[in-house]
C-alpha cells in the first residue's frame, strides 16, 4: 500500500502508529527520506511482507 503525505510531520505520525517494532519504525523513516530526496514528496509503501532486516554475525562465516 503506497501512502502519500502532505508534510513530514503527518508522514512520521503515521509510521509511528503503524510500526510493529523499533526497527520497521527505522525501515520505513528511511524509505520517508530516500523517496523525498529524490522525489520531493513524502510517501512510503507499507508492505508488511516488506523490510526485514537479517543480521549476520562474523562467526556465520
């Protein structure tokens, strides 16, 4: 689902009510930041499949 927002404020008032945990709060603030740099509008797609972040220790290799 892709939400469109009319300032910033507004766009991190919705993420932090949609967020499920600190680090999909993180994802999505990111996603706010790179589409409004290179678009000039606040928006993100809120997939929940979406954004998940794997970790890796150094003794994985």
């Amino acid at each position: 689902m892709k939400k469109q927002f009319s300032n910033r404020l507004e766009a991190i008032d919705w993420i932090a009510e949609k967020a499920e945990s600190e680090s999909q709060f993180e994802l999505l603030r990111e996603q706010l930041n790179f589409n409004f740099i290179y678009t000039g509008r606040y928006f993100v797609d809120f997939n929940k499949e979406e954004g998940e972040v794997a970790w890796l220790e150094e003794t994985a290799f």
